[in-house]
C-alpha cells in the first residue's frame, strides 16, 4: 500500500500530545502515512531554529501539499506575531472553512445546526498591518483622520480588495455547489465600514449574480 507523505507540526504545550493521538487515529482509520516532523511555534526557537516558522517547515508543507498543525503559543499583545497568520500570509491560505453540526445525542444550546462558515484569512484585519502607538506612521494616519481618531492611539489597519473579496466569496459559492448546500449569506459590517465592508458586499452580489443568484 503506497503512503501518503504529510508535514507534522506538534506544536507547542499540549500540541505534541494531540498531534500524535491525531496521527495514530488517521493510521488506525487505514491511512498509510509518512510524517515529516518539523518545528513550528516557540518550540522551534526553543530548538535553535531561530524563528518560530523556519524555512525548513514551510518547505515541507509547500513540497508535500498537506500538514497536520497542532496548537501553537501566541503571545498576547506583545512578542512574535501569530505562527498562523504567519501560515496563512506566506502560503496563501485565505479561506478557512469550518463546518458547524449539531450531533445525535450531545446536548448543546442549539439543535439543527448545519452551516459552513467560510471566513477571510489574510485580508481585514488578519492582514496585520498596524502601527503602535507614538510611531510616525500612527501619527501621519491620526494627522489624515483629521480629528476623528485620539492622539493617545495604536493603529490597525483594514485592507479589503477587489481581487481578495472575489476568490473568498467565490469560494463560498463553489463549497456550495459541490456539497449541495441550498444558500450563501455574506456577513460583514458594512453598515458601519461603508468603504471596506461595503466593497465586501458590492463584490459579493456581482459574484452571486455571476452564479445565478
């Protein structure tokens, strides 16, 4: 029986833990799998790799087109930036699609659920592009709000495209014709962020009107 080769990333706390249960769950399924461990996550510097996503990782995941990640630490305000934004920027990784059921026998506060949810990964605010406080570039942008923002601020900004709304919303509708789901509902604040948001839904009825909707 030939093998599948997957990138195996343990990750940091209880990431190896999970990761390897993980991995003798595929294989007792029937999978025949060749993992490559690599490093990922303070783990990896704690390793002398230096970064906490060495080249050596997103290498193996671009030769092999798959990986099993497990969690990995993320500093809150403050240290290096997030090991899966960082994922998600440098291998493209923009839609991440999360499938939402109820299940037969597990109590919970709803019942029926059963929706998919196709979010944006790379662009809105997850491009991480902000300014931190007392910095000329948080300055120049509070100097162009022109009062609308208080001096004592950090600064994130939120990116929208034509091109990054298009994929990520034609994503959504393509899911929905492979897997016969009946609707697409595109949710964003564009009663607040008229541009951004309001570019978000602009592109997103075109592309419904392009498939028919």
């Amino acid at each position: 029986m030939s093998k599948h080769t997957i990138a195996l990333l343990p990750g940091d706390g209880i990431g190896p833990e999970v990761t390897h249960a993980a991995a003798r769950v595929i294989e007792a399924a029937g999978l025949g799998v060749n993992w490559i461990e690599v490093p990922a996550g303070a783990s990896a510097v704690e390793q002398g790799h230096g970064e906490v996503l060495p080249q050596i990782t997103l290498d193996a995941i671009r030769q092999h087109h798959i990986a099993l990640k497990g969690p990995v630490t993320t500093p809150v305000g403050k240290g290096f930036k997030s090991v899966n934004v960082q994922l998600r920027q440098k291998l493209n990784l923009y839609a991440a699609i999360r499938p939402v059921r109820s299940l037969d026998g597990v109590k919970s506060r709803y019942s029926d659920v059963d929706l998919v949810i196709v979010r944006e990964n790379t662009e809105d605010l997850y491009a991480g592009v902000e300014y931190d406080l007392g910095s000329a570039e948080a300055q120049t942008i509070i100097d162009m709000a022109g009062g609308k923002i208080r001096q004592d601020s950090a600064i994130s900004i939120k990116p929208f495209s034509i091109t990054g709304v298009r994929r990520i919303i034609k994503t959504a509708f393509d899911y929905a014709i492979e897997n016969n789901r009946k609707k697409v509902t595109a949710v964003c604040k564009a009663n607040i962020m008229k541009y951004t948001d309001g570019l978000f839904y602009k592109i997103a009825r075109e592309v419904a009107t392009a498939y028919g909707a």
